[in-house]
C-alpha cells in the first residue's frame, strides 16, 4: 500500500464501499452499525477499493464481505485468519480484513486466530462479540457468561468464557481494542486506529443480538450508564470515568482499584494510559463489570516486525545467494534421467545390469506399473514380496556407522573410500539416531558448508529415521521406500541396534531374477 502514489488513490465517500446486495440481518441487528462504520471507515484510509479484502468464516457476521464492494472471501467455519495469512503472504501489499463472530473466531477457529496473532500477520481482525451463537438460533459460545441459558444449555451453561482482548494479548497481538456497536465515533475511530498500525490488529466489538440475546451489553451500551460502567481509554491521559469525572482506577501495589476522586484523591493518583505496557494492558484485560467499568479503546500497541515482512526477507535473501529461480531448473535438480521409448523396462531391467544397480526410488511407480500391467511378470512375485523376509535381500552396499559427532569431512571421506550412498548414524548402543545420504551432500552440505571439518554430520543428517527388521516382509521395505522416496533403509534386531542398511537397488535386483524367467 505504501508504493502507490497517493495521487493515483480517488476520493471516496461510503456509497463506494457499498454492494448492490440486499443487506440481511435481523432489524435491529448491532452488525448494521457495523457495516456503516467500516465503510465510513474505508474512504479515509487511503487505499484504493481494488486493494481491500475482506475474509469471513461462518456465522451472522460472516456475511459482512458480501455487503462490501470490494474483494471478498466467504470462507470456511473458522478458517478466515488461514485464508488471510496466505493471501498476505503472497499479496503484501493488499489491505486484508477478517470478520468473525465470537463463536466462530474463538471456538472452531480459535487455533487459527492464535497462530495469526502470534505471527503478527498485518490484518485487521474485527471479532463481533454477542455472547451468543446467533446463525444457528441461540446456543450459548465460548464468551457466554457461567449461567446463561440457552438452547444448549437450559439448565445454564457451566463453563467459563473466554476473555478476547486477554485471548490475544498472550497470543501476542501488537494491536487490541475493544469498542461497542452503539457508540458509532468511538467504533469508526478504532476501525481507523487497528487499519494503521502494521501488524496483527484485533479489535473486539460488542455487538448486540436483539433475537437471541438482547441487552447483552446494555450496561455499557445504555446511554443511561455507561458513563458509570465504561472506562474510555486515551494513551498517556489518567483513567478517570463516572457521569461527573469524579471517579477513577488506581494501582494499589499490583492491584487496580476504584476511587472516588476529592478527599485527598485527584488526578495525580491514578494510572495514566500507557498503550505500550503490556503488563498495565494485561490489568485492563482483567477488568470487568460490575468490579470495575469496563475498558474500551485500544488497550495494548506496540511495533513489531511483521510476519510477510520477515518472510518476504528471507526470500530476497535466497534469491541474492542463489539467483533467480527456475521452476524448470528445479523439477531437474533431482534424481532426473532417461528411458529411451522403444526400450521397454522389462528388456531394461533384464540385459542391462549396470543399469539395474544404479536405479533409485525414482523408478518406484513404473516398476510398479510394469508389475501390474506386465503378463509375464507372475502373481508370484506379488506373494514373494508380501512374504520373503527382509534377510533374504541381498545386500548391494555394506552397513556403516558413524557417531553424531563424527565430522562431514571423515564422514563424506568414509563414503566414498566404501562405495555406498548412506551411513548409519548411531548412539553409543548402536541404535540408529539418523541417517546421511548422498543426496544430504549434494543439497545440504554442498551449498551450506565451506568447512566439511567444522560441522559433525548429526547437524545434516535426517534425524529418527524409519527403521525395520530383518524378519519383516520386504514388502514393507518396499512401501517405506515408495511413500518416503527413501533410497535405504536401516534394519534393526529385537534391541533396537542396527544390524544392517537395504537399499532401492536391492529390491530392485530382487524383482529383477523374476523378470529374468
């Protein structure tokens, strides 16, 4: 967004941010004041309508992209932060925007919110908090409170309810907020506030469900009390609140308390917003009606990288050090090679030996096509393979060990002084810990180590590899090595220890004297 020259933005007013979709939400519904904030919003923001999405789950909110004329995702029940994620990832310079409810953000989908906190993605996450499952008429969500009764929970529910803003501050949000659908300026001016700041921006919005769970809010939300009952937060200003400003919040030890400002009590002795103190932001999170009033504004902003920015580094940073990249060059990097069209495999695999000693897992699928498609190949192989042991593989390359320790240079050495593609890596008990392969030299060690001596082979081996022992079908060895693209193998006896490494080839050779009949 910052790329764009400002003078290539147009001048909008809410009209543009309006669809020709007919708005359906229950009369009265808070997600009406909502929507009209955000699209008053957007016009003063400074981003162009085609760089705007909004991303939304499952429920009555979720029905806020189709009401925006701007792009938009109807996701799935829980997963719009994922979708978000993704397309921030690819598409940095986009606005990206996540509507979600609290039983859909905060119960099948509260795993993925977390994950987009922490990470610091920049979005802007407006949660809509009713206290209620509204869409599917009235069972009681993750931030209803103990006792309510609804339709899942006639007798009163007896769980105890998430806190949101206290949810995403450990889930370490750099922006939080929480605002309220009646309060129309304060609900615009913190849409504004979360799509400034650079990096994860929730803001809770108590919102009212008229149908399901009316007056879930009113005392916050009737002007009547809410003087009395909220506590409208400015950074750097004391927390004072209360009809007359005469009352305000302060800090005994560690514990906030309520006071009444006269009798030796003014203004100098209460807390003073700092939205930068995470620990003062955990107090207000702590706070609730009708102990204390309740905190509304932006309780918690800090600066941190963002999670595309680090991302985005890390790939110009491979690009300096390797180049421009080949989607070609990469498909060919690998275990690449050719077979001539009127050189059938059997005739391959049966007069030219040097040929079967050298093939690799990358033959699995047409050695397997032959098997089934090939009449002379018999239906015995099939039940050789499914029940000849392991042990009566004969082995193509001899089993050696190293220790974790042993550095790449003795290690890469030993392998070639012994002519085989792979060292077992045990522990002191001979019990594999990993496996080094030739293809960890070529695609590890080659690009990453100037000083093969400086390195122990544990830091580029594949750690706890798969394991069979010798009484074991083949089969098994045959299957590990197709889902894997295993080249070996180790075997292990009844302890654990290895007793011996199978490789490709020899499955190869084995099913090589069938075809040789």
């Amino acid at each position: 967004m910052a790329d764009i020259p400002v003078q290539n933005i147009p001048t909008y007013t809410r009209k543009d941010f309006m669809s020709d979709q007919t708005v359906r939400w229950c009369p009265g519904c808070g997600d009406y004041a909502i929507l009209a904030a955000v699209q008053k919003a957007l016009p003063e923001l400074g981003v162009r309508r085609e760089d705007i999405v909004f991303i939304s789950g499952i429920g009555c909110s979720s029905r806020f992209p189709y009401y925006m004329n701007t792009y938009g995702i109807h996701s799935i029940h829980g997963r719009a932060p994922t979708l978000a994620t993704g397309l921030k990832a690819v598409r940095p310079e986009l606005s990206v925007w996540v509507v979600t409810g609290d039983g859909d953000g905060l119960s099948i989908g509260g795993n993925h919110l977390l994950h987009a906190c922490r990470r610091n993605v920049d979005l802007n996450i407006l949660l809509f908090n009713n206290r209620i499952y509204g869409l599917t008429k009235g069972q009681y969500s993750p931030t209803s409170p103990p006792g309510a009764r609804t339709k899942s929970s006639p007798m009163g529910t007896i769980e105890q309810p998430f806190n949101p803003v206290a949810v995403t501050l450990g889930a370490e949000a750099t922006f939080i907020a929480r605002t309220m659908d009646t309060h129309t300026r304060h609900l615009e001016a913190t849409i504004k506030a979360a799509a400034a700041h650079r990096g994860t921006s929730f803001v809770e919005i108590y919102q009212n469900c008229v149908i399901f769970n009316d007056g879930a809010w009113d005392h916050v939300a009737n002007k009547e009390v809410q003087d009395d009952n909220a506590l409208f937060l400015e950074h750097g200003q004391p927390m004072i609140f209360g009809k007359r400003r005469d009352r305000g919040i302060r800090l005994r030890g560690l514990t906030p308390e309520v006071v009444q400002l006269g009798d030796g009590i003014t203004e100098a002795d209460l807390l003073v917003h700092d939205q930068t103190d995470r620990n003062l932001a955990y107090l207000l999170t702590q706070m609730d009606y009708p102990a204390f009033p309740v905190p509304f504004g932006i309780l918690y902003c800090v600066e941190k990288p963002t999670f595309e920015a680090l991302m985005l580094g890390q790939v110009r940073q491979a690009q300096a050090q390797r180049g421009t990249p080949d989607l070609r060059a990469l498909y060919q990097s690998d275990y690449t090679w050719v077979l001539e069209d009127d050189q059938p495999l059997q005739t391959v695999l049966a007069d030219d030996s040097d040929l079967a000693d050298t093939l690799d897992e990358e033959y699995q699928d047409i050695i397997a096509q032959h098997l089934a498609d090939d009449d002379a190949a018999p239906s015995e192989i099939h039940e050789s393979l499914a029940t000849d042991p392991i042990r009566s593989l004969t082995p193509i390359e001899p089993l050696v060990t190293v220790r974790p320790e042993t550095r790449l240079g003795q290690a890469v050495r030993l392998m070639q002084a012994r002519g085989v593609g792979a060292l077992v890596v045990v522990d002191a008990d001979r019990r594999p810990v990993g496996i080094f392969t030739e293809a960890d030299v070529l695609f590890k060690v080659a690009v990453q180590v100037e000083d093969l001596d400086a390195q122990p082979v544990s830091a580029f081996m594949t750690p706890d590899p798969d394991v069979l022992r010798a009484d074991m079908p083949i089969a098994h060895a045959l299957h590990l090595m197709a889902v894997h693209h295993y080249r070996h193998v180790p075997i292990v006896d009844a302890a654990g220890a290895v007793v011996g490494l199978i490789a490709f080839r020899d499955v190869v050779r084995y099913i090589e004297t069938y075809f040789d009949r």
